[in-house]
C-alpha cells in the first residue's frame, strides 16, 4: 500500500520564502488512462470525491466492458488520496496488488479491467508579488499586505477552489468574497450569502439546506436553501464557526459531494456551488478543542487568507475615507468634497475596534450632520475621540448632553437624512431594525 501523503504535498497553500516574495503553490491531481480502449483520456481532480465506471453519472466514464458500473472512488483527505473499491466485479489493483483501499501516491497505476489509470499528482508555482493594483472589487488598501492579498485574490478568483476568509469582525470579508465571485467564472450565476451567526440555531438547517412541505409543525410548503439558491454561483457562509457540530457532517457532505439532503426529504440534490466562508473566530484552536470537525477544517482550508485589521493598516484610511464619501454621498443632495486635515487627524488616531464596518457608520452619520463643504471634527459625533477639544479649541458639540441626548439626536438626523426610510436608518446606525422600532417608541418620534 502507498504512504499518505504529507501535508504539505496537499491542497493550495501560500509559503514564505525568506525576505522576498511568497509562493502560491496549487496542488491538483490528474488520472490519466494509459491503456485500454479510453487510452490517452484525461480527468483532473478538482473535488474531494471522483468516481470512476461505466455509468454515465460517474466522474470518469469509461467504456471497457471489464469495468463495473461504478467501480471506484478516490476520496481527497487529510494525508492523502484514498482509492476505495465499490465492490466492483473484476476489482480494483494498485501497483500489482488487488486492493479494497489504497493510499495513492504520484505515478500509482490503478488496473481495474483491461484499462489501466496512472494517477499523477501536479504542483503548480506562481510567485507572488504585490498587485499593482491598490484596489480589488470595493475593497481598498494601499499597504504592502493589502496589495499581496490583491495578488492572491487575482489569482485564485478565476478557479474554482474553497477560499477561507479570516479576520476581525467589520474587516470587509464580505465585500471580498463578492469581489472573488465577480472576478470567477461564476460572475453570471447567484451570489447568496448566509450568515450562521445572525439565524438561529434551531433554524440553520432548513434556512441552510432547504425543507420538504410538512417536515416540522409550520413547514407549510417546500423551502429551497441558501446551498440551492446560490446552485451554478457562489454561497458565502459567514461565521462558520458558529455552525453546530451536529450540522457539520451534513456540511462535509455538500463540500464533498455537492449533494444536499433538505429536511425531511428522501432524495439527494446534486448542486453545483463555489463555497467561500468566512470566521472572526481561531478555527485550528475549535479543533483542538474539538467544537469543530478536523475533516471539515481541512476541506474548508484549501485557501485561506486573513484580513488584517484597520488599526494596523491606518495609512489605508484616507484613500478609505475617499471611497465611503463617494459611496456614502451617491445620489444625495450632499456637497461633501473632502474631510479637512484636523478631522483626518482624528480618524487616524482612533483604533477603530470596528473596523472598516465602523469607518463606514462614522462617515455615514457625519455626512448627516456637516454643513460645510468638508467634514470637520464637530461632525464625527459618532466618534468617541472626537468627544474631546478639537485641535482648533472649539468644543464638540456633544459637550454638556447627556448620552439619551446624543442618540435622541443622531437618530432623529438619521430619519432626516434617510427620508424617514426605516430600514436604510438601521443600516447606517448599524442597528437591528427591532432596535430602532423600540427606539422611535422610547422617544417618541414620528
């Protein structure tokens, strides 16, 4: 039997190599039919499972006579590719040896029939320099890092590969996971997006997978999920650390398969999905605390990358700031040309816990109050180190209000601003709807 393979002769991974550029290695794996009547056929392992048989619903189809219908199966894992037999009339012989499971390694002939398959592990090196680019999609950064993770993200967009997106809460993970599926071949197809942390955890698996009419008291008719809605495009699952390790099998299945079982239904569906997720929590350190599954992390891991927060990346923010005005201002009656220097100065000292999330939130809500051409440091009350003496002497005008004051305030701006629409008021104030409702009520607005 062949050795597993070791980690590191796994997957798609970024290595360092000293002080110079890094290296994106792909790691793809290809069959290749050396003899019988599919000679010089070709399949290239770009899934985690592949069948191999004379049925047309295999991965490889063959048309020897010798060979079972589905005959076989090589599985991608952790340390290896694992070749099973399906309990195939002729069976299955790797190097000589009929076999039941087999470790494959590079240049293993598989003999299965009058056909023989040599299975020939590929390594594919692109080295990585930062993009010239100082954007990707809507994100922004001038930084060393953020143009390195530009380069990345242009390399692995177009393929079809499983991207992890790690970083702090507010970093822009979504706004990155549709720039990959904007720049994928996929463009054309649905981008869903499923947050597991904002549904409730007796509900992520009908709202994940889809539900059959009947399945549970209130399933009134058939639901199709998020995994079915985004088929022929891309699903972005935020906080994937939140999903419960009950659903986590249910997970790999999709991952490895692309097949899904909605709730309470008999039959499989077969969808057609590139998976991107995202996490602000240590997702090595759930498996060693076994709260995720090991074989789940690594089929999640064929790519990941993290965004680094804003506080470490500060000389971002005025090109940042540029942006979200131009956002922020699109298709309001705002004159806004820029934000003087003593105000930039302040948006540079703070440490912004939010990240780009809470940038956002500043500049929407200061837009609202500015009344010159600029924004000044009395327009960012929504910033706690605005609260103090501006570097003019002028006092904020927060001074002297108590704190149901200043919100009373900003969510009456925030109604003006917005034309009284509700929703969109939420958004800016990064608030649940729920909480503005019960707001408006405490304060009596209308």
């Amino acid at each position: 039997m062949a050795r597993p393979l070791a980690d590191s002769e796994l997957t798609t991974r970024v290595v360092e190599e000293g002080r110079g550029p890094r290296t994106l290695i792909f790691k793809r794996s290809k069959l290749m039919v050396i003899e019988g009547k599919d000679r010089n056929k070709e399949l290239e392992l770009v899934q985690p499972t592949l069948r191999v048989g004379t049925w047309e619903d295999n991965d490889l189809v063959l048309t020897d006579d010798t060979v079972s219908r589905h005959h076989l199966v090589i599985i991608e894992q952790k340390n290896g590719y694992l070749l099973k037999d399906l309990g195939s009339t002729n069976g299955t012989w790797v190097e000589g040896v009929r076999v039941r499971e087999a470790f494959l390694k590079a240049g293993s002939i598989i003999r299965l029939g009058k056909t023989a398959i040599k299975f020939l592990p590929q390594e594919e090196k692109v080295r990585i320099l930062p993009s010239e680019q100082s954007s990707f999609g809507e994100l922004y950064g001038n930084t060393l890092e953020m143009r390195e993770i530009f380069a990345i993200l242009e390399k692995v967009a177009p393929s079809e590969v499983t991207v992890v997106l790690e970083g702090e809460t507010g970093t822009g993970k979504e706004l990155m996971a549709q720039a990959i599926h904007n720049r994928s071949n996929r463009a054309k197809g649905p981008f869903a997006v499923f947050d597991c942390g904002a549904v409730a955890a007796n509900l992520i698996e009908s709202e994940l997978f889809g539900h059959e009419k009947g399945a549970f008291t209130g399933a009134a008719s058939r639901r199709i999920g998020a995994f079915e809605q985004a088929n022929g495009g891309t699903i972005f699952i935020d906080e994937i650390g939140e999903l419960k390790p009950e659903l986590q099998p249910k997970f790999l299945r999709v991952l490895e398969q692309r097949e899904l079982r909605r709730v309470g239904g008999e039959g499989l569906t077969k969808i057609d999905v590139r998976i991107i997720v995202a996490t602000n929590r240590n997702l090595e350190e759930m498996v060693r605390e076994r709260m995720f599954r090991e074989d789940l992390f690594f089929r999640l891991s064929v790519v990941r990358i993290t965004i680094p927060p804003l506080r470490k990346r500060k000389e971002d923010i005025p090109d940042l700031v540029d942006s979200l005005l131009r956002e922020c201002s699109s298709g309001k009656e705002l004159k806004i040309k820029g934000v003087s220097r003593e105000a930039l100065e302040i948006l540079k000292a703070h440490d912004w816990p939010g990240n780009i999330r809470e940038l956002r939130n500043v500049i929407e809500r200061s837009l609202t109050f500015a009344e010159g051409p600029h924004l000044e440091p009395r327009d960012l009350v929504a910033l706690p180190t605005a609260n103090k003496k501006s570097t003019t002497g002028a006092l904020s005008p927060l001074i002297g209000h108590s704190l149901e004051e200043i919100e009373r305030m900003a969510i009456i701006q925030t109604l003006k601003a917005n034309d009284w629409n509700k929703s969109e008021t939420a958004r800016v104030l990064g608030i649940a709807p729920s909480t503005l409702y019960e707001k408006i009520k405490k304060y009596r607005l209308s």
